[in-house]
C-alpha cells in the first residue's frame, strides 16, 4: 500500500481530536530524567517508542493495556542493570506529570478554538496525566473533553479507539480530524474515516506506504492559520 495525495479540504472540521504525548507536551525533557537515574538522554526516545510497540503488539492481540503499566515495563528493560531498578523507573515516570507544552501548542490551541472548534483529547496514556498538563499550560478551559483509551476498547491506532472519541462527542468521522505528530495516528484515524492533521516540527519525511494527512502543519498556530482559511462547517 501507498498512500495517496490528500484531497483538498473544502470546509473546517467540527471537532479536532488531539493526541497528547509528544503532539502537545514537549518530551524531550523526560532526558533530564534519565541522567539523573544515571543514564545517557538519548535513550529515552527509543525507550518511548518501544513502550509504544509493546503496547500495540497487546492491543493487536486482544488486550488494553495500561500505559503506565506498559510504561513501567519497558523501563524496567531499559534500566534493568541499575542498583534500584523500581525507584528509577519511578522517578523517569514521575516526569510526565511535569512536562510542558511545546511552545506552540498555548497559542494554537487559542486560535482554534477562537473559530468555535470544538477541541477533545484523545491519548493512550492517562487522562490525569493529560488534564494536569492542560491545567498546567493554562488551555484547559479551550477542551470540551479530555478522553483516553483507558475507556476505549483498545489504544490507538485501533479503530475502535477513535470511534469511541466519536461517540463520546457525537460526531460523524467525516466531521472530525485527528491531530497528531505521529505518522502512525493519522494512518490510524484515516483508515477509520476521519480527517487527520500531521504536525511535523522537525521537517521529517512522511512514511510513503501510510495513509496521507489531509493538512501538514509545521505547528499548530499554522494549523490553524490553514484552517481558518477554509469555509466554517
């Protein structure tokens, strides 16, 4: 499979279903957690994704897993050779619950919701984690619901997961768009029928054999730049 040119937008979203980790909160600073257990920074990028991979390798075998038990997990692996592995892998998880936004992410947020968007969150990690980081941020009065797959059937990029946001906001997929920075997601929320923004800050490459997004932004004030454009549904 190949993915295809994304169609052109002729109208805005209702509803913008926004992942959390890595799209809204800046996790490069769980680094600084892991020097501080006594391991090198550059490790907690691919310490992220392996959980990620071993979550959906559960979620593809039928069950749902709790982010922060497959979190725990995957770091028990990756510090497996420290004196006090528990307290380690304790104090780095401790980190999500300090994480800023990315600094985008404040001013995007207003923006879109000041063209009456109605704006969800939809994560596979905690919904405490993800309410205190919007709390924290100051935005959390612009969402009308801060969802996780906790209460869905299974972690994103299931179907299910993204047609229990839907049914939680009463929305038609064709009516909403998923917004995330992780290929992956918006392959995820495409195949199950909505429309789906890519934020890529980095300026990567998309991966050829996904499903297209709808819109690239290279943030989220330029999402909403490119939406405010388009005719209000």
């Amino acid at each position: 499979m190949t993915s295809t040119p994304p169609p052109t937008l002729e109208r805005r979203p209702r509803l913008l279903i926004f992942d959390v980790n890595e799209t809204l909160s800046d996790m490069t600073h769980l680094g600084d957690r892991f020097v501080e257990v006594g391991v090198p920074p550059y490790l907690a990028a691919p310490w992220f994704a392996g959980l990620l991979r071993d979550g959906f390798a559960l979620t593809v075998t039928g069950h749902n897993p709790s982010f922060a038990d497959v979190a725990h997990a995957s770091l028990r692996t990756v510090l497996h050779d420290k004196a006090n592995v528990e307290a380690a892998s304790r104090h780095v998880m401790a980190g999500f619950l300090e994480l800023p936004l990315h600094d985008d992410v404040r001013d995007g947020i207003r923006a879109l919701a000041g063209m009456g968007l109605r704006l969800v969150t939809l994560s596979n990690g905690s919904a405490d984690v993800a309410e205190g980081l919007l709390a924290r941020g100051g935005i959390r009065d612009h969402f009308e619901r801060v969802l996780s797959v906790e209460d869905a059937p299974a972690w994103k990029p299931a179907a299910s997961a993204y047609a229990y946001a839907l049914r939680e906001c009463g929305v038609a997929p064709e009516d909403a768009m998923l917004v995330a920075v992780h290929p992956w997601d918006v392959h995820g929320a495409k195949a199950a029928g909505l429309l789906a923004a890519w934020v890529d800050r980095v300026g990567a490459p998309y991966p050829e054999p996904m499903y297209a997004a709808d819109i690239v932004a290279t943030s989220l004030t330029d999402l909403a730049s490119r939406l405010e454009s388009l005719p209000a549904s």
